[in-house]
C-alpha cells in the first residue's frame, strides 16, 4: 500500500470528521449514527499509517484527529436532568438502532428458544420435568393458582417494597451475568440467554398445562415488555463485546474491548433502565390480582405497544424544520 493510495481512499471522510469536531457536539447530533463508525476506522488508519511508515506529517494530522475525535464522542456532561433526558429520548433508542442486526439476533434466539420450548412441553407435558426440578414446577403451581392461599389476598406496602428490591436484585443480577458472558467469545450470553428462553417457555407451557393460564398471563403481561426487553440488551451488550474480542480493527485486543464497552455502555445503562422499571410495575402493579383481568390486559397490551413505539421512534427527526 502506497501513501497516494491510502490517502485518496480515506481523505474524504477524515475532512468530514474534520468538519464535524470544529463544529462541535451540536454538528455531532447530526451524524449520531456515523460518526463513532467513521471514528473506528480513523483508529484503524493511524495505526495503518504508522506500521506503514508513512509522511511523519499525515501520522501527527491523524493522531490529532484521533484525540479531537475521541474527546467529542467520549466526553460526558456532569449529570443533570438534562443529559438523563436526552439519554433516555435520544442515546439509547439510537444506540439500540444503529446495532439492529445484533438486537434482532438475541431476539430471534430468546423468543425462538422459548416458543420451542413451549410448544414441546405443551406437547409433552412430561417433558417440563426434564428441564426444570418437582419443587420449582410446585412453586410455580403455588403462585399462579387462583384457588390458593395468596390469591387476591392484598399485600402489605411494606411487602411490596421489599419485593421492588428482589425483583430489581433478581432482574439485574440475571442481565449483568449475561452481558459478562460476551467476554467468552460472545458465547457466554447466547447460552445464557437462550437457557433463559428456554426456561421461561417450559415454565408457561407448564402453567398451561395446569389450566392457570389466566392468572399467569394477566400476572406477566404489565412488566414483560420491559422486563424480557432488558435481558435482550444485555445480551447484545455481550454480543458486542464477543464481536469486538475478534474483530479488533487495527487495534490491540484489549483496547478494541475497551471501545466495545464504551459503545455498549449506552445498551447496557438503558437496559438495567428498563429492568428497574418493570421491577417497579412487578411490585407495585402486577401482583394486584384484585384489579379486573380486563384492565391488566388493556394495560399491558398500551405498555407493548409503548416500548415498540420507543425503539422504532424515539430519538428520530420525524418532522423536518422548514427554512
């Protein structure tokens, strides 16, 4: 690779990024989506330039561009309401969009596994056994029939701030395992996660089967789209450490771990986000059997469309300013 060459090929975007960093973080919102693409690969062309031998020059205007560059995209305001907001109407959906393709892959493998494993169990119900021990398939009979001791019996407020903070413990304990699990390659959270699926479709097919179906629905259906959301996102968080483990793009193996985890910070913050959430409405909100069954539904049907409305919306110039 010659100089010449190498410089025609790149120049273009490094006058781009060029202009983006003497415009600032206001320029910056325009190229969300762009700029830590094109920033990856000005790393890339540095450490091109400098195995390469290159014009001492082009390696300092690169270098500068590398430190400008990282300054924008890594500097972070002080927290204030402000930034919080911006966070969670713009950085987040945004960051989960931009990486579609390792979303749409955790979700296909969670949901997949846990349909499968729902269908079998339906069809064997024997089968249940195999995945999951007579006293978990008791304590699920206990919790969901309505002809047990606990049903539509009102619970204490103390008693549902104390399940708030096992519900939180719990949800979190279970995302941050499987987002620690992307540093064994990336297969760490896809076994934890699709052990997750599996689990929860046995554990509905068995509710099923015993005929409490309506209890357990109408139980899960407020907090699941926050809940299940949460845990996919930490396993795209993994996913893309995994990636980045391999995939180094000119870069030493540990500092090529360290820009994947500052890219997944935003997917992994918003998904213990969403997992707070449902731990609040799991707590708070679903296990109120005395509110009508007609109410859980319609309520949690308006939440499953709210978090779809969220990721395929949220942080997106949908109405251009006119001139």
């Amino acid at each position: 690779m010659t100089q010449g060459s190498f410089t025609g090929r790149r120049e273009e975007d490094w006058k781009e990024l060029e202009r983006i960093i003497a415009g600032g973080p206001a320029l910056l919102k325009e190229k969300t989506a762009w700029f830590p693409q094109a920033f990856r690969k000005l790393t890339g062309d540095l450490n091109t330039a400098r195995s390469n031998g290159f014009d001492p020059s082009l390696i300092d205007r690169l270098n500068r561009l590398t430190m400008e560059g990282n300054h924008l995209l890594y500097d972070r305001e002080p927290f204030s309401p402000r930034v919080f907001s911006a966070f969670i109407l713009e950085t987040f959906p945004r960051a989960v969009r931009t990486r579609w393709r390792s979303f749409w892959a955790c979700f296909l493998i969670f949901y997949g596994l846990a349909l499968f494993s729902a269908c079998i169990c339906i069809r064997f119900p024997d089968f249940v056994f195999q995945l999951m021990s007579g006293r978990e398939t008791a304590g699920l009979e206990s919790m969901y029939d309505p002809g047990g001791p606990y049903y539509l019996k009102p619970r204490e407020v103390k008693t549902d701030a104390d399940m708030f903070g096992y519900y939180i413990y719990n949800n979190i304990g279970i995302a941050f395992r499987i987002f620690g699990g992307g540093l064994l390659a990336g297969i760490g959270s896809i076994l934890l996660l699709g052990f997750n699926g599996i689990f929860i479709g046995a554990a509905a097919a068995h509710i099923i089967n015993r005929g409490f179906q309506d209890t357990f629905f109408s139980f899960v259906i407020g907090h699941s789209p926050f809940e299940l959301t949460g845990i996919i996102l930490s396993a795209q968080g993994g996913l893309m450490l995994g990636y980045r483990l391999f995939v180094t793009r000119g870069l030493t193996r540990g500092e090529s771990l360290r820009e994947a985890g500052r890219t997944a910070l935003p997917i992994i913050a918003g998904s213990a986000l969403m997992l707070v959430i449902a731990a609040a409405i799991e707590a708070f909100w679903s296990s109120r059997h005395e509110i009508p069954q007609g109410i859980r539904y319609g309520t949690g049907a308006a939440l499953i469309v709210l978090v779809i409305l969220y990721f395929t919306c949220a942080g997106r110039r949908l109405w251009k300013k006119r001139p």
